[in-house]
C-alpha cells in the first residue's frame, strides 16, 4: 500500500485543474483603494511641504487620473510645466491638472479590460470587489500597518482556505462518483483506487499498522538493495539494530539507491524531484520538464531560521516514539543512551541539509535562477555521477511511468533536466566524505535514508 503522502501528492496535482479565483489582498493594496473609492469624486488631501515652504493642498480621484488642484507649486516657486518624468511616471499638466495614467504606469501593468455584466467571470469579479470593499480599513495608516489598511476589516477565512477546501470538496465528490469513474482517464482510475486503499487503511488502522508488519516490509525492502546491485545497495537500520555499524561511504550506485527508492515512495531526501510543467516554454514541444531539486527536510525551510528550538523539540518526540514503536513491533528492546544520541545526530543532519544545504526561500523567489535545463549526459558530467549515479537513480525516482522513464534515459536530446540548486547540489554531493567539517558520517546518513523510510506514519 502507498503511503499516504504518495496519494495527496498525486490527489493534489487535481486541485490545480479546479477553477476559482484566489486572490491576495495584501498584493493589491494599490488596487483595493481604487476599487473601495469608485465612484467617489475625492479621497485623501495631502499637503506638499519643502523645507518649511508653503505647500498646496491636492485632491486625488481614483477615476484612472490624479488630479491636483489647479496647479502644483513647490517651495512655493516651482510649478509642474507641460511635461515632467518622477520616478520613469509620466505627468502631463493639461489646463493646469496633472494626469497620470495610473493603471499603466503607476501599477506598471496594462489598463484591464472593461468587465461586462454578461460575461461568464463578472459575479465572481463581483464577490473580489465586495470582498476587498468589505476588508479595507482606510482610518489605517497604510506607512505604519499595511496589513491592517488592506486586511484590517476582514473576517471569515482566508481566500486560499475557501478554495481548498472548496477543491477538497470536489474531488471527493468526484472521486466517490462510480458512474464518474467509470469513464474517467486512467489517471483518475489510479488515483481512485489510491483513494479507496487510504479509506481501507484508515478505518482498520490499528489492524494495518499494530503488528509494525507494514513498517517492516518497507524496511526490508530497502535493506534488500537492487537486483544484480547487492554489493553497493544494501545497507543496514543501525537505529534499529544498535550492534550494528556504517563505517563506508555508499558508493554513486548505493546514493542513487537510497535517494531514489524513498522518492519512488513518495518521500524525498538528499535530491527533491519530479515531472512539472516546463515554465520558460508551457505550450513548447516539451511542455513538461524534469525538475532536480535540493533536500526536502522533516519541516519546511522557515522553521529551521525562525522557530528551531520549538522544531527540535518536536522532532525528537516523533523520532524517539516512532522508533520504540516500532522496536516494540519488533520485539526489541533500544538502549535509550544510544537512542537519543541517534536521534540527535539525525536532527543534526536534517538542520544542515536546511541551513547549508538549501537556499533560502527569500532569494528562490527569483525564478530565473532556477531555471537550469541539461540533458542527460550533461547532468552526468556536471553533477558527479562518480558519487551519485543518476542512472541508478531515475529509474527508481520516476516508478512506473514507462512513458516518462523512456523519454529521460534515452533521449539524448531532451534538455529539460531542470536542476534548480546547482551550487547547492554538487556543494552537498562533494561533502559526503570523511573530510567534510559538518559532521555527517556514513551512519549518520544511512540513519536518515532508514528513518525517511518512516516518515508517513509519523
């Protein structure tokens, strides 16, 4: 049975295809002033004052222009003549009125179209306005609080709440639809009978997981290795089995192993992966891409830099009962010394693969730096196949999808291996070695690969 963190991630690749609008207030502080104030004549005074100079008092409208009374003087000598630029804004002064064009160049973004009351999206247009109108606190200074000039009068919950629960709605509707199902693609098919094995799973749970025999055969099944790879690819539980040791490094084939085992069930570790669309060319001839990305940890990047300690407390406790748990299963007894330094040393790991191994979400914003393409034999060449054999990986990470399987490993030309981190990437693959300062040892990094194995019941 496939984890449940495999179903939502393929159930959630649905919600993406429901339609609504979400939008984010914050974002359109700008806009939200306009619309709360249209069809009014007048909105702020403000008052120009320039060293102690008289200033003059300016109205502004929200009708596409900024109108000021009669005439702009500052320092009470310089007046607006015909045409000025301030900050790459044209103003023109026309019969003594400045007008800006405040839809093209005050929000830098093209005029929108009018939206007629016969258009199929004009109620849901209607309920953005109403909404925003409604969630405007304008007594608000906007420069101390913008939040609360934007949101200060919102109640109920949030728009991206509504339209996932909304979506979550659907599906389940559609999902429990025989008739539906039926005629459904394959696709939908699949994820149907995902859906019903985490129904069965959830209401016999204590018969599914009492006997640990689930965790044990996910277990046994790494520990087992690739066939006609034995040598480099089976590998202990040394949490599990506290006599036993790692003192060697996995070979490239033994890495590509582990990583793309755990991906294969859903759970990433060292390398985050999968197929998504191919942003710089969506309707191109490849609209899909292969996207190589760095870590996925326990918890998402921000709490390791803002909430770590509260963090740390919470992982201990899950890893330590997940761990008696299953030794209980098992029928063994952990010394609780060497329990706790192993779940110390693995907390450790998961903090540096966050810290030093990964980039910040701040500067990930900048999407074009992400966007690194290779083909196949490149991805070898410039990212150490030598310690991390990406034809051992690939095959495992993408599963059963023959079509995409064949289309990565033997298409010299396909150039949409995305590889989102670079640096990060062969930073992290050069430093699992015995030189490397931070601490990782073979143990250690096999504990995590072996302790990934339980993350969805957690």
């Amino acid at each position: 049975m496939l984890p449940m963190s495999s179903v939502w991630k393929i159930i959630s690749l649905f919600l993406d295809k429901v339609a609504g609008i979400v939008l984010t207030a914050g974002v359109l502080g700008v806009v939200i002033a306009i619309l709360v104030n249209e069809g009014s004549s007048t909105n702020n005074n403000n008052y120009y004052n320039n060293n102690g100079g008289n200033g003059t008092n300016t109205n502004t409208i929200y009708n596409e222009t900024f109108v000021y009374n009669q005439t702009v003087v500052y320092n009470n000598t310089n007046t607006v003549n015909s045409t000025t630029t301030f900050n790459n804004t044209v103003v023109q002064l026309v019969n003594q009125t400045v007008f800006v064009d405040v839809a093209s160049k005050v929000l830098n973004v093209a005029t929108p179209a009018k939206m007629t009351n016969d258009s199929s999206k004009y109620s849901s247009y209607q309920q953005v306005v109403q909404l925003f109108k409604a969630s405007v606190n304008l007594s608000a200074d906007p420069c101390n609080d913008f939040y609360a000039y934007t949101c200060g009068n919102f109640k109920g919950d949030m728009s991206f709440d509504i339209s996932d629960n909304s979506n979550i709605n659907d599906m389940v509707t559609k999902l429990t639809d025989d008739a539906y199902i039926s005629t459904a693609p394959l696709p939908v098919k699949q994820t149907r009978w995902y859906f019903d094995q985490c129904i069965y799973a959830r209401q016999n749970w204590d018969a599914t997981i009492n006997n640990g025999q689930y965790v044990t055969d996910a277990i046994n099944k790494l520990e087992a290795g690739a066939p006609g790879f034995e040598k480099d690819t089976q590998f202990p539980f040394p949490m599990l089995d506290q006599n036993t040791d790692v003192t060697t490094w996995p070979s490239n084939f033994g890495l590509g192993y582990l990583s793309g085992s755990l991906t294969a069930q859903g759970v990433d570790t060292i390398i985050s992966s999968g197929v998504d669309t191919n942003w710089k060319d969506p309707a191109g001839p490849e609209g899909f891409a292969y996207l190589l990305d760095q870590p996925t940890t326990f918890a998402p990047n921000t709490y390791y830099l803002k909430d770590w300690d509260s963090l740390k407390v919470n992982l201990n406790d899950s890893i330590t009962r997940t761990m008696l748990v299953l030794a209980r299963s098992q029928n063994k007894k952990l010394d609780p010394t060497i329990l706790q330094k192993d779940v110390n040393d693995i907390i450790t790991l998961d903090y540096t693969l966050a810290t030093v191994f990964s980039t910040d979400d701040t500067t990930r914003r900048q999407y074009d730096r992400s966007y690194n393409p290779n083909t196949l034999a490149q991805l070898m060449s410039q990212y150490h196949n030598e310690l991390f054999s990406w034809h051992m990986y690939l095959p495992l990470a993408v599963g059963t999808a023959e079509q995409v399987l064949d289309k990565l490993l033997t298409d010299p030309t396909y150039n949409y291996f995305v590889v989102m981190e670079p640096a990060k990437l062969n930073f992290l693959l050069t430093s699992l070695n015995d030189q490397n300062k931070y601490g990782i040892t073979p143990k250690i990094s096999c504990q995590l690969f072996s302790i990934t194995v339980l993350r969805p019941i957690q």
